[in-house]
C-alpha cells in the first residue's frame, strides 16, 4: 500500500494538470467560437461564387471556352495539399489527417507524388518520413490569415500553370458541428467546370461583359482562393473543436483519478489509524500482565 | 426597386433592396436599374454608388470582384468594399507608395506571380486615394 505522504502528492498533482487541461480546454472553446465564425461568413461567398459559376456554365454553352484552370492533363506528377495544425495536445486530429495522406501517398505511388504542408506538425510527419515537401506554411496560430492563405493559393496556381504539377488535391477537415468533422479530400486544379445544366431549369439569357471567356479569366483565380480560404477556416474551426474535446475528456479523467486516489488515501489513514490503535491496546494488555 | 447582396470573403456586406446602382465594370462604369436584363461582368477596382431605399445616396471604395444581374438580384462579389467616409487616406498614402517603391526599385528582380499582386495593390491603394478626394 502506498504511502499516505506519497498519495497526498500524486493527487495534488493531477488537480494541477486537471487545472491545466481545464483552461486549455476554456481556450480552445474561445477560439472555436472565432472559427466558427469565420466559417459562417466565408460560406455567403464562397456559395454565391459558386453560384455564378454554374450560371456562367450554363449560360456559355459552347465548349469553345478554354481556360488553363480546367485544362484537364495526362498526369504525370501529383501535389498533396495536407491541412492539419501547428500544435498537439488536439486529440486524433493530426493523425487521422496523416493517415489519409499516407493512405493517398500508397495510392498515388505509381506517379510521381509531391507535398505542401500547412501546420508545424504535418511538416514534421512528411520531413521524417522523407517525402518530397515543395513548401510549408507554417505558424499560422490557429487563425485564418487572408495574406498568407493568398500566398499559397499564388504558389499553387503558379506551378499547376507551369506544369511542375498535373494535378493538385487538396486535404483537410470539414467542420460539421463541434463533435463531428469529416476529412475531405477534393481536387482543387485543374477545376472541374461546373456542371452546365442548372436543376432549376431557368436557361437565362446572360449578357456578359466584356465577354465569357474575360469572365472566366477574372473569376476563376478568385474561385480557387476562395476554395483556399475555406478549406483552411474549415480546418482551423476543426482543430479547436478537436482540442476542446480532448481537453475535456483529459479534464474529466483527471476528475475520475482525485475520486480514486482520494478514496485510496483514506483508505490508507484508516488503516493507520486502525493500526496505532491496535499498537495502544496491545502495549496497555502487555502492561497489566 | 431590386435587391442588392455585396457579399465579401469575411461576411455579407449589404443585402438590402436599392433604387439604383453604379459599379465599375472592366469596360467601364455601368449603372443598373430595376428589371436590368441578366448580366455577368467582372469589375475593376473603382467607386461603387447606390441609392437605396430612402433615396439615401451612398459611396464605396470597392477592389475588383463581379456582379452578377438576374431577376432582379443583383449580387456583387468583392474583394473588399469601404464607405467613402471611412477611408483613412493616411494608410492608402503608404499602401501605394510602398507598391510604387518595390515596382521601381525590384520591379525586374520579382517573379510574374509577385509583380502582378503589387500592380492590383498599387492599383487598388489608387482608387481608395481617388475615391477619398471625389467624395471629400
């Protein structure tokens, strides 16, 4: 049995680290709270951008209109865009991130295959691992930068229309609701253009100015960093909400752990107390005989 | 009457019905009306005015984007988008002299990616300057 002096110490410890997990978990809800909100307003642009997109398809029937965006190539090499964050302590979030994008490193492993990571922790997993990585964003602290996020959508665009790269696919967390996430894995170049018939069957008659093609010079850029922006708030709003629960859980293990070791301490100044007594009587018995 | 969305990346800026409206397209300013005929165009960086329902007359500084004109919706798309009154021409000053500095200085040593993000910046402080001086 343990010690009443080494119970009394390991509990105070787990109240510190419960006092810690505590105000992570009370930091991690601040910052969802922001997230979340970013998420909600990216959304209004990103759906309308869509929006006109589908309408602009619809309306530009022809397939004369060519785009570099939607050049569709024979592949010869693939960059895996993978979104994850720049700090632990975040529950399975990174590693189920890293498992999809080793999973669709296997996959693709009969092309040539190169990396762009956003988040400290992914860097480091690819670095180790020794896959190719062509730039990392990192430092983001958990917040969306429109600066930065605009940098990397400039790098990505560039090398697809270089053709350094045939095909780029992006990875990162879709944000349901605080519990649920899902990973997602969408193509983000070439753009697949949009399908041309629209469900609510109104063919208008758009005039364009200057023309289409113009149209789709000036949107497309605009639509694959807005794809950008929202992947990346998806994911920051997913790291939180990830953290938080983990947190919590942390909190209320920590809970479970001074009830049990309380119970063990008492236990143990019971039985000591049991033990001093039986010592009293017994030398009080020796004295009489 | 129709109805107006300016809608940028951090949120819904307006959304609301309108009188009237005059946006910078590419080929230059046009001025929509109630039941326009469905139009698509991308604007440049300009002045956008509107007058709305109580015959207010009002003036933004907007960075390029797109309107979209259908059924008497309009939605217009920006980057970025501030009254006229609230540009801080101080800031605008700077933005545009620091473009104008690394296009002079740099300009040959830049890649195509960077030279044109500080042509729109250099463009984009310019039209806030000229927004803020036509209105002020």
């Amino acid at each position: 049995m343990a010690t009443l002096k080494a119970v009394k110490k390991r509990i105070r410890t787990v109240i510190s680290t419960k006092r810690i997990t505590k105000a992570m978990e009370m930091v991690a809800a601040a910052k969802l709270r922001r997230a979340q909100q970013k998420v909600e307003q990216t959304r209004p642009y990103s759906r309308v951008m869509e929006q006109m997109l589908g309408h602009l398809a619809a309306a530009s029937t022809d397939d004369t209109v060519v785009h570099p965006f939607f050049e569709v190539r024979e592949i010869k090499k693939k960059t895996l865009v993978v979104v994850a964050s720049d700090r632990g302590l975040c529950g399975s979030y990174n590693a189920n991130i890293l498992r999809q994008a080793t999973q669709w490193l296997e996959e693709n492993s009969g092309f040539e295959t190169e990396v762009v990571t956003v988040g400290k922790r992914v860097n480091d997993f690819f670095k180790h691992h020794q896959w190719s990585i062509v730039s990392n964003y990192i430092n983001w602290d958990g917040k969306l930068d429109y600066d930065k996020a605009k940098e990397m959508v400039r790098f990505l665009t560039w090398r697809f229309l270089k053709k350094e790269t045939d095909e780029i696919t992006l990875l990162y967390t879709r944000f349901i609701s605080t519990s649920r996430h899902q990973i997602t894995e969408t193509c983000y170049l070439p753009i697949t253009k949009p399908k041309e018939k629209e469900e609510t069957g109104y063919n208008i008659d758009y005039i364009f100015e200057p023309s289409a093609e113009a149209v789709y010079d000036a949107i497309l850029p605009d639509y694959a960093a807005s794809k950008m922006v929202t992947a990346l708030a998806e994911s920051f709003a997913s790291e939180h909400s990830n953290r938080m629960l983990a947190m919590n859980n942390a909190t209320t293990n920590a809970e479970e752990m001074v009830h049990s070791l309380t119970l063990e301490y008492n236990k143990a100044r019971q039985a000591q107390i049991t033990k001093e007594l039986l010592e009293v009587v017994s030398g009080a018995e020796a004295l009489k005989s | 009457m129709f109805h107006l969305s300016i809608v940028t990346p951090e949120k819904i800026f307006y959304d609301d019905e309108v009188k009237s409206l005059v946006v910078p397209g590419s080929e230059g300013y046009l001025g929509i009306l109630s039941k326009h005929a469905p139009l698509i165009t991308a604007l440049k960086p300009g002045k956008l005015e509107f007058k709305d329902s109580h015959d207010k007359h009002v003036i933004f500084a907007v960075s390029g984007g797109f309107l979209e004109v259908s059924n008497n919706q309009a939605n217009l798309l920006v980057e970025a988008v501030e009254p006229a009154e609230e540009i801080d021409l101080e800031r605008a000053q700077k933005a545009y002299d620091k473009a104008l500095k690394k296009l002079r200085e740099e300009g040959d040593k830049l890649s195509e990616v960077e030279l044109a993000a500080e042509k729109t910046a250099l463009e984009k402080a310019a039209n806030r300057i000229k927004v803020y001086q036509d209105t002020h």
